[in-house]
C-alpha cells in the first residue's frame, strides 16, 4: 500500500494504537509507550496500554555521549551510530507491543522522536538546526509500522527553536478549565509548560529552566567514581549543604535570566559546565555531598528564578506538576517546594499519568495528529511564526 494510503487508513480510524518512542538528553535509555487514542487535537482521548524503558549499556552510554561532544563526535561515528540506534528503537516498539499482549502487527503507527546528539537554537537572525539519530527508515522497516520521526526540524524552519515539543501533550494530559498549572519536566534538562485555565493553543507557553537532571547525575557519577551514575531518592543530596556562594555562581549563568522563548541542552550544561562546576568545588574545599546537594539546589532555584521573572508576572500559578525522572527525587522535589512560593506541588502519578511514560506518550500524540494532519507545535513555546504539521513519515509495509 502506498504511503497516501496507509496514512487514509490510520485517519480513518476512530481509535489509534500508537507507540510513541524518545530517549532523553540523560541518555540513559528508550522510553517505550504503547497508547490508545481517540480522536485528535487538544480534546483527543489517550489511554497507555504498555510502557516499557530499554536501558542503554555502560558502553553505548558513553559512545553515544561521545557524539555530543565537537572533540569527539565525528560524522563516520555519528553515522554509525544512526543505525544502530535504529535497531534499538525499533527493538523498543516491538518490545512495548509484546508487553501489552498485542503484537507489533496490531500497531497503527509508530512516532520517534530519535536521540538527540546537537542542537543550535536560532540567534540574531540566524537559523537554528538540530540533529536527532535513530534511524526511521529503520523503525519502519524492522517493524512494518507507518512511522513518523524527525518532529523538531519542522518548527525550526518556521522560525521556531525546535523545543519544548511536550506542551502539545501538557494540554491534553493536564489541561484543566478552572485551574492554571505549571507542568515542570524534570528530566536532564527542565521545561515548564505554562497551562492558564481553560488552555488553548493560542494562550498555553513553554520553555526550558536549565539544567534538572543533567548536571546532578554528572556530578554523582565523579563523586561516587562511577558507582551512581544519579542520586537515588536524593540520598546524596539530602546528605549534604547547599553551598551559597557556589549556587549563586551556578545562577549566573545567562540561560537562567534569558527570556523565553528559550531551549537548552549539553551544548550549555553538559561536560564543559561539569568540568567548570567540579574545579569551583575543589577551589572551596566542597565534598561529595555537600556538591550533590548544590548541584540540585541549582536546579530547583533555575526552576523558581524562571518562574518569578518569566510565568508569575503574567498571571498566579494554582498548580505545580513535577515530571521525569527528577520527580523520583525526593531532596529536589522538596526543594522545588521550599522556593516555588507557597504553590501545591503534585507529581504526574498525583493525576493519574505514568511519569516515566509521559515524554513517550507525547511523541505517540505528535505521530497521532501528523498523520490526521494537524499542527503540534504551541508557537507560544517554541516561538515559530505560526502552527506546522510536524514530522516525516516513513511507510510501513
């Protein structure tokens, strides 16, 4: 069947199966979602049927944060890489459909969001560029599934910065028409999508807070030689004193008072920041604990600074919603707390919402309403000229 046809046949349908697939910037694995979707748009109805997260190895781990670095990420590495990936998405898609006792055969459609090696925000007129690997031409193969991938190129070329792409699913999971909710990301970078009352396309926000994960995971991982590579339940954190001196340094940092629209990554917060961050540590004689616990409440006061210059001068916050893996984090959990000015803090599961599926999800809603043609980025969060359908479909077999 043709691609036109294969796409008629998924719109036609009053209910999806939809597996949606991301690896994070942590990089420490695939997310696998399996959902069920009716309709499309803002009002869709999503249901996750199986999740399933496919670690990386130590070694691909490392290969793979070799490419997000200019030293070290040479194109015949990246290349290579691109396929390999390929295979493990792939692998992920059938794995997640075994799990929910329904074969890869029973799957509409597959949307990928790859891995994420560079981006380049635009700036001063320059157009921004992004790179995500996985290949989908091997998705689509592997699996027989019509597949959609390469979502963030599209908004970009609209002027857009290529991210925050979740809001679109923020709306859909979170939306509420009485209450204004903040829904924060915590994963290795952090993202606030702002949700007014009663959110439309038009009036939701979004964009990146700095680091959540990145730079705390680094940090454990040299202060524990290798033995953590993150701080389970916070414990590292919890043991330690945040360093005053040494977060005001780390809130220096531009991104931080940088006004939105506004994306990040490793090209900011990655090796480079953790070298700098761990030679200040030693200049003040910090040890394990004490560095975890400001690494972390760096990233909770990233989150409150943010919302005090950018989202509460706009109008009141009724609800946090914290999700990723930082959400598992105790420590940083109730720091986010102590300095978000008295607001209820509630995690995704509070709502009903797997927490660890949740980015998975969103790339299965951004597949679903591709293929039904409708536009995905919130110009309010990525700053694009206007709403684009985003994706490239590969046809299935």
């Amino acid at each position: 069947m043709s691609l036109a046809g294969q796409l008629q046949l998924v719109a036609a349908k009053e209910t999806r199966r939809v597996i949606g697939l991301m690896s994070g910037t942590s990089v420490d694995g695939i997310d696998a979602a399996l959902v069920e979707i009716s309709g499309g748009g803002p009002s869709a109805r999503v249901r996750l049927l199986a999740f399933e997260n496919v670690p990386f190895s130590t070694d691909l781990r490392e290969r793979i944060l070799a490419l997000c670095s200019p030293e070290t990420g040479t194109v015949d590495k990246v290349c290579a890489m691109n396929a390999e990936l390929g295979e493990l998405f792939a692998q992920a898609a059938m794995r997640v459909a075994e799990r929910a006792g329904l074969g890869i055969a029973a799957v509409d459609l597959i949307g990928s969001h790859g891995q994420t090696v560079w981006h380049i925000p635009p700036a001063s007129g320059v157009p921004g560029a992004t790179l995500q690997i996985g290949e989908p031409a091997v998705i689509a193969e592997r699996t027989g599934v019509l597949t959609v991938a390469d979502f963030r190129v599209r908004d970009m070329a609209a002027g857009g910065m290529g991210a925050p792409l979740v809001p679109y699913a923020d709306i859909v999971l979170f939306g509420h028409p009485a209450r204004a909710r903040a829904v924060q990301n915590l994963g290795g970078i952090g993202n606030v999508t702002v949700l007014p009352a009663a959110p439309t396309m038009e009036t939701v926000y979004a964009f990146d807070t700095g680091p959540a994960n990145m730079v705390i995971d680094a940090v454990v991982e040299i202060v524990t030689r290798g033995r953590q590579t993150y701080d389970r339940d916070g414990v590292l954190a919890g043991q330690g004193r945040v360093h005053a001196d040494l977060l005001r340094e780390l809130m220096a940092h531009p991104f931080i008072a940088q006004p939105p629209p506004k994306a990040t990554g490793r090209e900011e917060f990655g090796a480079h920041f953790t070298r700098r961050v761990l030679s200040r540590a030693r200049d003040l004689q910090l040890d394990g604990a004490d560095l975890v616990a400001t690494a972390t409440a760096f990233t909770a006061e990233s989150i409150a600074e943010n919302y005090r210059r950018f989202v509460l001068p706009r109008h009141p916050i009724d609800e946090v919603i914290v999700g990723g893996g930082g959400s598992y984090n105790p420590t940083l959990v109730r720091m986010i707390r102590e300095r978000v000015g008295g607001i209820p803090v509630m995690t995704c599961e509070d709502l009903g919402v797997n927490s660890d599926a949740k980015e998975a999800i969103a790339f299965a809603l951004l597949a679903n309403d591709a293929a039904l043609g409708l536009p995905t980025n919130v110009p309010g969060a990525t700053g694009a000229r206007r709403p684009v359908v985003m994706g490239k479909f590969l046809p299935g077999r």
